[in-house]
C-alpha cells in the first residue's frame, strides 16, 4: 500500500524527492474492516485519512434519529472532520468504512508543520484542500440544486462504479431519498432506457 501513497504524492511534479520522502515519514497505513468507524461524533480528531483502496462513508443523526450519509470518499479521495480542522472543536459525523478499507492516515497539525517549512509541501497541500473545497461546494450544490432524478443521474455519470459498491440505504441516504424512492427513480430510468 506504501506505493499507492507514493502515486497519490507523486501526482503532483513540482514536489522534489526530499519532499515526498518528508510527506511519507508522517503516514501510517491502517486497515479498517466493514462496519468498522475510523471517526466518532465529538471526537477530536486532527487525522487526514486518505482512501488508497475501498470506500469511507461521513453521516451524521439528525436530530430525529434518522442517520444521513454526507460524503461517500473512495480511492484517492480525503475524508476527516472539517469541524476539527477548521475550528479546532469536535467532529458532528462519524466516518466509518463500507468496505474493507486501506488509509493512508496523518495529523494534519504536523503536516501542516512540515508545509510550514517546504513551499512544495504548501503547495501540495493547498491543492489538496482546494480539491476539498470544490467537492464540498460540488456536493452542495448537488443538494440544493437538483432534484433527486437528477442527483442519481449525475452521481451514475461522475462516479458509476460508486452506485454499484455503496449499499442502497447509504445510496438513498447521500441522495437525500427514501430506499423506496430510489427504487422508483431507478426503476423509471430502466424504463426509459427501454423505450
């Protein structure tokens, strides 16, 4: 897995190999089992947990109790607490794998450290966060903007393998739909596609 790590550094060509062997020294590789929670609500946790194989799933409880799945994270993609990085105070989700899940697992305070002193790593980790920001925005929009036909639609084009690994109550969840309705818009797709 250590060299899954290296192809998601190397990515970036500006990094130098003093960089890159930096960056690495701050990684741990974790396992995580179906079911298993890498993040709890109120936990503060600084990790940035980068997916190298399997899937991540971010939800939080509504105040009824129902659970609302947030971010669906699979390979390449960052998951952690937003709320821990950015306000220091504890996590409103809880992250946990769907899959058995690889990580490549750092504190953000000491990556952040170690961009303090190189501008490759600064640069680095910017892009990174301003790949971060446009998801979020990305997904917001998603929400806000179109209705749920739409939101399966765009999810089957932008991430097709996606629909088919994440099991349909947590599907149905991130597209803010019922199981059932789910099963109706996918239903409706299947019948146009015939017609």
């Amino acid at each position: 897995m250590l060299d899954k790590v290296k192809e998601f550094v190397s990515a970036a060509s500006y990094l130098g190999p003093q960089d890159m062997a930096a960056m690495i020294q701050l990684v741990s590789i974790r396992c995580f089992k179906t079911g298993e929670v890498l993040l709890r609500v109120d936990d503060l946790n600084h990790n940035m947990y980068v997916v190298l194989k399997g899937l991540l799933r971010s939800h939080v409880i509504k105040t009824n109790g129902e659970e609302r799945t947030v971010y669906l994270a699979s390979e390449g993609m960052i998951t952690g607490s937003s709320r821990t990085f950015v306000t220091g105070s504890a996590s409103l989700e809880t992250v946990s794998a769907i899959e058995d899940t690889w990580v490549a697992v750092a504190d953000r305070r000491r990556f952040e450290e170690l961009a303090d002193e190189r501008p490759g790593v600064q640069k680095f980790y910017l892009d990174q966060m301003k790949k971060t920001l446009f998801e979020a925005v990305t997904r917001l929009e998603f929400h806000t903007v179109m209705s749920p036909m739409e939101r399966y639609q765009g999810l089957m084009k932008e991430r097709p393998a996606l629909v088919q690994r994440v099991p349909q109550i947590y599907l149905a969840s991130y597209l803010g739909v019922t199981p059932v309705s789910l099963s109706r818009i996918r239903a409706r797709i299947a019948s146009e596609k015939k017609q």
